[in-house]
C-alpha cells in the first residue's frame, strides 16, 4: 500500500521506517520542511512527493503526526482527500473529532503511546475509527503495535490525554518543585530528604528535565489539550494548564 506520512519528525519517521519494513511505501512532501525533516526522511527510506496535494494524490492512506498545536491545520490541508486519515497527534477528544469534520475521507483516531518505535513491544498505536483494523493492519509484524479500541473516533485520544496527563504532567509539577527549592535555597536539602525518602524522584528529576529541554516547546499545546480534556469531562483542569505555563516558561536554548 502506498501511506502518506505528515510529517516525518522524530516520532514519524520511525513509524514511516516502520511501515517500509513491513513492505509498504511510504510518502512525505518536502516543500516548506527543514533540511534536518529531509535528513530523517531519507535514513527512514520514505519516498518524497514534493507537495501534499502530489501525496495525497497517490496515497491510499494518511497519516499526520505533528505537533499538537498544528494537527487541525494539517487536518484542512487534507480536505479534498478521499482515502483513509489517520491523525496520531496528543490532541483532546474533542479536538480529534473536529479533525475528523475537517478532514476529507474516512477518518481514523490514533494516540501513540511510547518512544519512536525501534523494537517490539516499545511503543503501541491506540486507533480509534471505522476503518481502524485495517489501519492496524497495516502495521502487522513491525516494531509499532498496532491496538484497535473501537469504532468510536475519540477514543484513542482520550486514552492518550490520560496517559500524558500522568507521565508529562508530572514532569511540569518536578520541574516547578526544583524550581521552587531553587528559589527558597532548599535545594541540597530537598534533594537530601529525596535521597532518604524517595530515592527514585533523584533519577527521575534530571530526566524530567532533559525531557523538557528537547520536547518541552510541543508538550505547551499538549498540557493545553489534555486541560481541555478535563474540562469536558466536568474534572478540574487548572494543573494542566499550569503544566502548560511550566513548559512555556523554560529557556529557549533548552527547548530548540
């Protein structure tokens, strides 16, 4: 089957290197994209199409993986599209069916949940929609694992919110603490009674924190969908919020 993938960044490039070693060709558009998104392409072995409008004309299949905050304008680029999207990106329940309406063709809800897949049993695809299980399909025998929930698009991203909501969310509120100790002058302290009390959040701190400083400037919009996330469901959302504030606020040189 011919895929079209939007765009290949770190996440979609191994999910398009995956595809390609399960004997798909898989597609990219390289005008706008930066020469270090046309590096990661070609080690992944993707085939580019120049345009969107030239990959949508010879895919069968789509699929968009980008930043939260730009997943409902790659949605529109696809309107006239009339094969199968996929949208994988950390987006809200809600947000994810507007890219369904906006989208052309059959829309398929999709939350990854994992690293850039690189090994079996890494990284799963949560996929939510009418044509899900042949979407999974696709993927049958790679490094990505492929799980169908359901028929109801949504799904997907709401498991991804409540994922996200634990694992990047707690690595806004360990941020802030070390930020807080800094300011009081408690740090040594802090990271003393850790050592004693909670030997793990040691590791887990400067991880939190060279996390953010690669990914930090995605994970804004995602804090912001994963609080709209909450709302809906009538939950508070205001920690996710300031999750997002947390993110916005780290330097720039530790989030380029």
């Amino acid at each position: 089957m011919t895929i079209g993938l939007l765009h290949p960044g770190e996440m979609g490039s191994a999910v398009g290197a995956a595809l390609r070693a399960a004997g798909h060709e898989v597609l990219w558009a390289s005008a706008g994209r930066s020469p270090e998104t046309a590096e990661r392409a070609e080690r992944a072995g993707l085939t580019d199409a120049g345009t969107i409008r030239e990959l949508a004309a010879r895919s069968e299949v789509i699929l968009s993986i980008c930043p939260p905050h730009a997943a409902l304008e790659v949605a529109r680029s696809l309107a006239a599209f009339d094969g199968i999207v996929v949208d994988a990106n950390a987006v809200s329940p809600a947000t994810a069916r507007e890219i369904g309406s906006v989208a052309g063709g059959t829309f398929v809800d999709g939350g990854i949940i994992g690293p850039p897949p690189s090994s079996p049993g890494s990284t799963r695809l949560y996929l939510a929609g009418a044509e899900a299980k042949r979407v999974a399909a696709l993927f049958a025998g790679t490094a990505l694992e492929a799980r169908v929930l359901s028929h109801e698009p949504g799904e997907a991203s709401a498991l991804k919110m409540a994922y996200a909501a634990w694992t990047k969310g707690t690595t806004a509120l360990l941020l802030a603490i070390r930020e807080l100790a800094v300011a009081e002058g408690v740090e040594a302290a802090l990271l003393a009674e850790w050592r004693l009390s909670l030997p793990e959040l040691l590791e887990r701190s400067p991880a939190a924190a060279r996390s953010a400083a690669g990914k930090g400037w995605r994970w804004v919009a995602e804090m912001e969908e994963i609080a709209s996330t909450f709302a809906s469901a009538g939950l508070p959302s205001g920690f996710h919020e300031s999750a997002a504030e947390v993110f916005r606020a780290r330097p720039k040189a530790e989030v380029a």
